[in-house]
C-alpha cells in the first residue's frame, strides 16, 4: 500500500495493493468521506486503518460504482461507524439486487467474503442516494458535490467534486484497459468530453482503478 497522496486541500488519495484501487479521502472539520471501500473486510480493513492515522473524524463514504472493489469493503466502515453511504440510485439497486453474484470474483483476494462467512462480509447497500441532479455534502469547512454525467463504465457512475480535486472513479482508468462488460461505450465517450470540459475547474483528476505509476504521480490529469 502506498502513503497518503496529497491531491488538494485536505484531499488525499490512497494506492492499496492486491486490487489497485485509488481510494479518496476528504477530510473537513466535522467529518471525513472517503471514496471506495475496497474488494473486502481484508481490503478495506487496511483502507480504514491508513483514514485512521489521518482522521479520527465520523466517517461517509461513497461508492463510485457497483463493482465489487468499490463497495465489498462497506462493512468494515459500517462497524466503525459509518451510517452513510452514498451511491447513484442505479448503483445503490444493482448492489441490492445482484451483489452477491460478485462474491465468485474475489475468492483469492478476500476468501471470507467470497464465501459469506467471517466478520463484515455482509453487503451494505448504499442508504444516501444521488439521481440526476448533483447533491453537496457539507463535511464542515469543506463541500463535496455528488454528480451523475449518464451511463457510461456503469449505468451508476457517481463523480465526487472538491474545490481543488474531482474523483471520477472507472470512468477514467490508469495503467489498465477500460472494462466493458456492463459498460454503454457511445454514452462513455460522451462521459469523458464532459469530464474533459471540466479540466480548468479541478487541479486533480483521480481515477479509481491504479498503476504501480499512480504512487508516484501527484496530478494525474491525463495531458492531451
């Protein structure tokens, strides 16, 4: 796992290992949000311990989308915690009505969760939902909008703006091809001229799925 990235103003980003998953945080005066909680209890057990030693803060979370190493980890927040999880309602429905069949993708990585069985294997649906029209979460000195730009990696793909920063989760992918199995490509194209028009609002563009390059790179707007 690599150390705390400084992307912005009380915004830092995350590399875990295992599953290469950027995992945001955002740290205000009264709460901290942390974006994408892992494949896992094991995953995001190490995402919670490295918030720990930046925030002892109430935590929110966000699940960018409905893939498994964006939300398995929701959990291990839970039980500290965390009573706020935030998703587009397409995301939130497809957790609920199909996360489970996810469990067969990560018996290697997470084996308790892949069975059901052990401590925060349950699937925590997400209870605080975005649809079309953006939403702002004040975490007290610092507001964080919740977006939707349409279908594209998902058909529930939540953007999470700061003042300095803009967490895109899949729709942006570093150091892997961009994954199509439930994916609408004409839409997605039209997601990313959106997020492109966006590049003289945010200094930082953050990507959810990691390279071994992400450790070393501070500003990871891809350069035209």
């Amino acid at each position: 796992m690599s150390e705390w990235l400084d992307v912005g103003a009380d915004n830092y980003v995350l590399v875990t290992e295992g599953s290469l998953l950027n995992t945001g945080l955002i740290v205000g005066s009264e709460r901290a949000m942390v974006v994408d909680a892992g494949c896992g209890p094991r995953q995001g057990r190490e995402i919670l311990d490295a918030v720990r030693e930046k925030t002892s803060l109430p935590l929110v979370v966000v699940n960018t989308h409905a893939h498994y190493d964006h939300f398995f980890g929701n959990a291990v927040f839970a039980s500290d915690g965390a009573t706020e999880f935030w998703a587009h309602e397409n995301c939130a429905r497809e957790i609920d009505d199909h996360g489970d069949l996810q469990r067969r993708f990560v018996g290697t990585l997470e084996p308790e969760m892949s069975t059901g069985e052990g401590e925060n294997v349950e699937l925590v649906v997400p209870n605080a939902i975005v649809k079309d029209q953006p939403v702002l979460v004040d975490l007290g000195g610092i507001t964080v909008t919740l977006f939707y730009l349409g279908r594209g990696h998902t058909d529930g793909d939540l953007l999470v703006g700061t003042p300095t920063t803009l967490f895109v989760g899949d729709l942006v992918e570093q150091g892997a091809h961009p994954s199509f199995e439930d994916s609408y490509p004409e839409e997605w194209a039209d997601s990313l001229r959106h997020i492109s028009a966006l590049r003289h609002r945010y200094e930082f563009l953050i990507p959810a799925t990691a390279s071994p390059a992400a450790t070393s790179s501070s500003r990871p707007w891809p350069t035209p």
